[in-house]
C-alpha cells in the first residue's frame, strides 16, 4: 500500500531532456488511438513493419476445402509461424487454441457462397462478438464495382463504425467474383475504395504489372491474399515482388496449407517477408527443410 509519508522525495525529473514522442511508423497509422494501435502491433511486426497473416477463413464460402477438412491436423502446426490469423469465428472457437496467443483477424462478413451469388453480405458478426474473442482486426468483402457494390461498402462502413468505437482495425478485403478484373486500374480502384470509407487494412490481389500504382494508390497497408495453388517458387517470387512494389505483408492460405510441405512453406514466405530474401534463396530454403525434422519443428 502506498504510504503518504517518509518517501523517498522524487528527484529526476531530467531536466533539459525533451520528453519521448516517438513517431507510430505503420503507413497511415499515426493519428490512431492508442488500442487501434495496440492492435496493430500485434499484426504488423515492429522490427520489421510487415506480417505474415495465414488465412484460413475459405470454409465459410467453400465449405471444406482441400488442406482445411482437419483444422486440428493441417493448421494447428502452422500456427506459430504465422503472425496473425485470419478465421471465422466457428473456428476460432472450436479449433484454435487460445494458448496460441496470435493476433486474429476475424473474418465478420457472411452471406453467401460459391453455390449461390459471391458477395451477397451481410456484418455476420458483432462487435461484442469480435470483442470477446480478443480480434485484432475484423474482415469485410468489398466488391467495387460487382452487382452487391453497394451493400459490401455499407457492410466495410459498419465494420469501420464499431470498431473505431473499440479500436479495432478493419480489413477490407477486394472481393473475387467472376465478373472483376485483377489488373492494377481495377485493383487500385477498388482498394482506394475501401480506404476511403475507413478500412485501416487493406486486402487484394496481386498483379504483375504495376503493383506499385496499387500500393502508392492507398495510404494504408496493403497485403496480399496468395489466391489459388501456384508452384511453391511461384508462390515466393509473388510474395517478394509483392513487397517489392510496397506491400505490408501477406494474408496467404493456400499457396501455404496446400503446399508440399506447409511449413517450410510459411517460413519460406516469413524468410522473403521479414528477412528481405529472395525468392531464389526462399525456395532453396523451402527445398532444404521439406520433409526434415526442422520443417516441422
Ligand atoms: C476469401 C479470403 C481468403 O482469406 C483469401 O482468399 C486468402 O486465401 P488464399 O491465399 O488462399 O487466396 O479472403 O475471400
């Protein structure tokens, strides 16, 4: 208990020592409050400004989808070589274990699926929802220019709405369908969009040519979801030309949990994301610790 006398007088005040200010370096983070933050941090590592976010929040449009039928058995093993986690809530709850203790971006919108119209969306899930779970950041599609335009932006708006309430970021996430186009004009249109009304995160395709208008095009993170199954150099060569031209990161599923070997995989990608490695060196990399105990350790 403190007392109120006999202390020790309080004598270093360093004077003539300007106070500590220090800048928050994330791109367009700022003039956040403290918890957004907090938060952000916990995705975007602070030494080296990027994340390695493992996506596996395909079942909620896809159903089981190859890699993902055994969370329990294909994804638990990644886990700590990821630093965020992108799920639903279902899983989260039912499969993660919160010892895990990694940053989660808990996939919030919900609606339709691949059998029916992509993009059809609602916010499935609430703040207190969000809350309880201890999410990072909460995801919601936009699909810019497809048929459900406008509700996907009202849905990333309400996302934006609560969590600037309780500090927690939004993920807006440039939607898939059929009908969009993935080459630079498109993608820096539609992920403008999403900064625009509020995402403090952005999720979208890479492009081979001209990337760089889509990360310079937005003044907040950008990462990149892999998309489908690519040869593992590929997959690497993407990643680091994706960092290259200025992404923060990537938000990568499939190109992980169904390669060869899944975690010489993520710490391949960690390798070009973190530690400035080539894809060529990544891959040499990959190749070394496929099927040996260190993969799997
Ligand atoms: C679906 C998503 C997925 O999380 C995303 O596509 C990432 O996974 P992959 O690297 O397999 O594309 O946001 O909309």
């Amino acid at each position: 208990m403190a007392d109120a006398t006999g202390n020790q007088e309080a004598k270093d005040y360093g004077f003539g020592i300007p106070v500590a200010n220090p800048v928050y370096e994330l791109k367009g983070a700022n003039n956040y409050d403290w918890g957004m933050k907090d938060r952000l941090s916990r995705v975007f590592n602070p030494k080296s400004g990027k994340t390695v976010m493992l996506a596996f929040d395909h079942g909620y449009i896809m159903g089981p989808t190859s890699g993902l039928e055994r969370i329990d058995l294909t994804i638990l093993p990644l886990l700590e070589h990821a630093d965020c986690l992108m799920c639903t809530r279902g899983v989260l709850r039912a499969c993660i274990p919160p010892t895990f203790n990694k940053a989660i971006s808990l996939r919030c919108s919900a609606g339709s699926t691949v059998l029916t119209e992509l993009n059809d969306e609602c916010i499935g899930v609430e703040i207190e929802d969000a809350i309880r779970l201890n999410a990072s950041m909460m995801a919601a599609m936009g699909s810019i220019g497809g048929k459900f335009e406008a509700l996907t932006v009202k849905n990333i708006c309400k996302l934006v709405e609560t969590g600037n309430r309780y500090g927690i970021p939004t993920l807006g996430v440039t939607a898939v369908g059929k009908e969009l186009t993935r080459d630079a004009r498109y993608l820096a249109m539609a992920s403008r969009v999403l900064f625009e009304n509020g995402a403090q995160v952005i999720k979208t395709y890479y492009c081979a040519e001209d990337f760089q208008k889509v990360t310079a095009a937005v003044p907040v993170p950008i990462v990149i979801a892999g998309g489908k199954k690519l040869p593992e150099l590929d997959a690497l060569k993407m990643a680091y030309q994706a960092i290259d031209q200025g992404a923060m990161g990537v938000d990568m599923g499939r190109n992980i949990f169904q390669a060869e070997d899944p975690i010489a995989m993520i710490k391949s990608v960690r390798g070009v994301v973190h530690d400035n490695m080539t894809p060529e060196d990544a891959f040499t990399m990959y190749n070394d610790l496929k099927g040996s105990q260190q993969g799997r350790e």
